[in-house]
C-alpha cells in the first residue's frame, strides 16, 4: 500500500514536470510567434500553400496534439486561435471541440486517480456549497459550470474530482458546455483569416462584416446571458 502511495506521488511529479516542460518549450521555441498579426500578414502565402496541401495531415496532428494540450492543462485559447486560422469555422470548431473534451476528460481520469486527495485539500473549502447541486444532477450542474465565465479552464476541469462525477456525464457536459464558445472564438478568427487571405486592410471597418460581426455579436450575448445565470442561479 505504501509503495503505491509512493507510485502515485511519483507519477504526480512526472506529470507536473512535463506540464512545465511543454509550457518552457512553447514559449522559449516562439509558439506564440503565430499569434502575432504581422507574422501571419507575413507569411500568409507560405501557410495557406501549405496549409491547402497537407489540410488533413495538418488537422490529424493538431486534433492529436489537442488531446495532450488539455490534457496537460493547456489553455485552449491559443489553439483555438490556430485552429480558426488553419481550418475554418466548420472544422476548426468540430476538431476543437471533440479533442478539448477527450483532453479533459483523460485529465479527469488522472487526476482522480493521482491527484484526488491535493484537489481535495485545495479545492474543496471553496467547492464544498456545490455538493447539493451535483448530487441533484451533476450532468445540469457541471454544464452549467462550463458556461460560466470566471472560473480558469483547469479549475473547472478539476472541479468534478470533488464528487466523483460518472465519465459520461463529465465528457458530454464538457462537448455541448463548450460548442458555442469555442465555435464563437473559432469563427472570430476564422473571419480575420479570410481577410488576411484575401489582403484585405486591417482596420476597424473589418469588424463590420457579417463573418466577424456576428461571432462577436454572439459572444457578447453568451457573456451576458450567462452572468444572469449566475446571479440569479449560482450561490458560492
């Protein structure tokens, strides 16, 4: 018994190290270099080229590496940035989604197993008024909670080891909570890709047109609805 206590810490450590491995690495390499504007106006012609060429090689690799992102606690908005510059709204979303739910549900799995007792010590002074809630319905609940802004990503992902929470529940609440946000982000990025593809000038005019307009128009009304929510419906 001891030496799997012993195991389990072990493999605690391992995972933390290759989390803050993979976040040195991706900012000592300039991973982020393609977020920057200029970078992309810069190279366009080389990454649409490419990007034509091998589209279904590029999106096996990026829904791959989507999976072990989440899975290491990787923010998701600078790969839904990539992914609405690279594959477009349809695709972009659908490959974001679906590996943004498998990523985090593998966490779940590790972490309940792994980390169980930290999340506990942690976590549970400040989660402890949602117990209720989830035994209710822990399928509504954490739904709900994936639609409240506020709450860091990994916090949220974590949050259901505290009521050992069914996978199947855990998985879907995280595919259809996160559908509209993600494919809202995907689809602003996706608009300001056409433009740049197409040379046309960045400016604030841009925001005007319907392939931008209207994401952001949905954004602003998710954000506001989902405030509402949660004063009306969520009480710490």
């Amino acid at each position: 018994m001891e030496n799997f206590s012993k195991l389990k810490v072990l493999i605690g450590l391992i995972y933390l190290a290759i989390v803050a491995l993979v976040v040195y690495l991706f900012f000592y390499y300039g991973a982020d270099s393609f977020l920057d504007v200029n970078f992309l106006k810069n190279n366009k012609d080389q990454i649409f080229i490419y990007r034509d060429a091998n589209f279904v090689w590029l999106a096996i690799v990026y829904f791959f590496f989507a999976i072990l992102w989440f899975f290491l606690m990787g923010f998701g908005t600078p790969l839904f940035i990539l992914a609405g510059f690279a594959f477009g709204t349809f695709w972009g979303s659908l490959i974001s989604i679906v590996s943004l739910s498998i990523g985090s549900s593998l966490l779940y799995l590790f972490a309940n197993h792994y980390f169980k007792d930290l999340v506990i010590k942690y976590l549970s002074s400040r989660f402890s008024s949602l117990k209720n809630h989830f035994n209710e319905n822990e399928f509504s609940y954490f739904f709900f909670l994936r639609v409240i802004p506020g709450i860091p990503a990994p916090i949220k992902n974590l949050i259901p080891v505290l009521f050992n929470i069914k996978l199947k529940n855990y998985f879907f609440a995280i595919l259809l909570g996160e559908a509209v946000p993600v494919t809202i982000m995907v689809s602003i990025v996706s608009g300001f890709a056409g433009a740049i593809e197409n040379n046309a000038e960045l400016n604030l005019n841009l925001m005007y047109s319907p392939e931008i307009l209207l994401p952001l128009l949905a954004l602003g009304f998710m954000v506001i609805f989902t405030n509402y929510l949660k004063k009306k419906y969520y009480r710490k």
